[in-house]
C-alpha cells in the first residue's frame, strides 16, 4: 500500500519511521523545511509543498497527516476527495464542525479515516483493557487520570487558534479518549480551568454511562522537569495504577515498572513493559494494516469525533459553569 506522510516534525519522524517499518511504501512527503525533509528522507521519495500536488503525482492509497490541528480537515478533506484513505494524528479536529466536515467527506468519497490515538497502543494500558474486560477489577467505580507537567510547549502549540484549545486539546486529548477506552462512552461533562480555549490547567469530572466516574486532572505548573501521566482505576474487585506513559520517554521516571495491581486482595507488580515511542509506532502500523485489509480502523471517526466532544463539553462546562451532557452535542443517544 502507499503512503504519503505530511509533515516530519516530532511526531512526523516517528509516523516515518512506523511506515518503513510496516512493510507499506512511502511514495512522498510533504513538508515546507526543506533541509528538514532532506535530512528525514534524502533523495528517498519526492518532497512536496502542496498538498494536491503531491496526491495527484504519487497517488498514495493513505494520506498520513502529522500537521498542526488547524489543518486537519482541509488537508483531510482534500485527500479524501483525491481518492486516499486518511490517517490523523490526534486530535480529529479543533472542533465538532471540523470531525463532521471529515466525516461527511469520507461517507460522500467512500474512504476510511483512522485516528492515531496512541496511547490506546501502549502495552500497560492494553493490559488495563484486558483485566477489566477478564472481570479482575469487577465494575468500574473510578477512573482517575493526571497530566502534571513542567513547562510549557513551544512553537505552534502556543496558539491556541492553531491548536483548537489550551493544554486539554493538546495533550489532555489523550487523557480524554482514554478515558472512554477504559470506562466507556462519557455522558456528562463538569469542568473548571484557568483560561477555557487556551487553558494552562483543568480539572474535569465525567460522569459515563456505565455509572462510573471520572476525573482528569491536568496543568502546566508542576515543577521543571516533572511530567506526570499516571492513570488510576478502581473498581468492586480490584484496582489499578499505570504509572505513566510519556512520563518514561520524557525521563521523569525510569526503570521496569509500568502497571501494578490489586488482585484478589494483594498489590502486585506487572511485568509489562513498553514506551510512548512504540505506542505511536503500533498505532500506526495498526491503522495502515487496517486500512489496506479494508478494515475500519480501530480508532476511528467515531473515537476520533467522541474525544473532540468531551472537550467541547468540557469548555461549554467550564464557560458557562453547568454540566454538559455530551449527547446533546454529538448526537449519541
């Protein structure tokens, strides 16, 4: 199958380097730092300025898309019309309007979206999956998830036009869409933040429709160097810790341990193991085998468009200072 990847920042480097390792072609990039390209793919495959440009010479089947959130739909929207499958890095889109533009396209041109949300990808929270789906931890009673970070992101991140919100749009989305991957679909949104849209802090408490609750946590003002990303559940038989995620790959915390437990009334620690790095590395390659079998993907429009709307829930919450049912913004019934 053949890729085109847009854009080679960070996370660009790592989708390229996913897609050599997946066996699929990398047929063009596109990207506007042309020494940057240069040094990513030398004389590899074609680089590219243009989106149409670069769909329209190399044909790719998927448009694998690594730019600033902002340009998520025209440059989705315009592969799709092209004829490619899409995949997106996270977020789906800014805004609710945005997954519906996304999605009305990919139903008018018959292609598949896929949505990198990674984190569903790395081993211990799989392991998560698993012990509540196996019935270890029993009924969900509480998920509790944290994003305590030293210092802020740089370049584009800090325009919240660019990024489509504050911290929770950025990296808080992936507090978000694990939220619903461990406790389900949330029904209910209360939250409070400093600046809603351009927030450095939030504190969210969800409600989900299994009648479990949520909280997620998160701010910009821990100390240099900290990077918090832990998540917590308890439930009626059991509880869990995964200690963090990027916190490894940023080296606030280093070693073995990833995930413990409490089963059958003791702590124990697992022996799973893996890293941020690789969790982006196996979303990608999940998505794009995905789409070459004809397979909707694992995270998809429907994943993708549901996280978009906790947050929005969440900043009409933290406005207007009232709960926000999600299904009223969404459509779910």
């Amino acid at each position: 199958m053949k890729v085109a990847l847009c854009g080679l920042g960070e996370i660009g480097q790592i989708h390229l380097r996913a897609i050599r390792e997946s066996g699929h072609e990398l047929v063009g990039v596109l990207e506007l730092n042309r020494r940057l390209a240069v040094e990513s793919v030398g004389d590899e495959v074609p680089i590219h300025t243009e989106v149409m440009e670069m769909v329209e010479l190399t044909e790719p089947d998927v448009v694998d898309i690594c730019l600033p959130h902002h340009l998520h739909v025209p440059i989705a929207v315009a592969a799709l019309e092209a004829g490619a499958d899409v995949l997106l890095e996270k977020p789906m889109a800014i805004d609710l309007a945005g997954c519906d533009e996304i999605i009305a396209a990919a139903e008018a041109f018959d292609h598949r979206v896929g949505i990198s949300h990674n984190q569903i990808h790395f081993a211990p929270h799989r392991r998560l999956r698993e012990l509540i789906d196996a019935g270890r931890l029993g009924q969900i009673r509480a998920i509790y998830e944290r994003l305590w970070m030293g210092g802020k992101y740089g370049g584009w991140r800090e325009d919240s036009s660019q990024v489509g919100g504050g911290l929770l749009m950025d990296a808080g989305v992936h507090r978000v869409y694990m939220a619903e991957y461990l406790g389900g679909p949330v029904s209910t949104v209360s939250a409070v933040m400093d600046k809603p849209r351009s927030e450095d802090s939030f504190v969210l408490t969800l409600e989900f429709e299994s009648g479990a609750t949520g909280v997620i946590q998160g701010g910009y003002h821990g100390p240099e160097g900290v990077f918090d990303d832990r998540i917590e559940i308890q439930g009626s038989a059991g509880m869990a810790e995964a200690l963090g995620c990027e916190a490894f790959f940023e080296g606030d915390l280093s070693g073995d341990l990833r995930l413990r437990a409490r089963l059958d009334g003791a702590w124990v620690d697992d022996p799973v193991t893996g890293d941020w790095d690789e969790s982006v590395i196996a979303s990608v390659r999940a998505c794009l085998d995905d789409l070459a079998a004809g397979r909707e993907p694992e995270s998809g429009l429907a994943a993708g468009r549901s996280a978009v709307a906790v947050i929005e829930a969440a900043y009409r919450s933290a406005e207007t200072g009232n709960s926000i049912r999600v299904s009223d913004l969404d459509g779910r019934q």
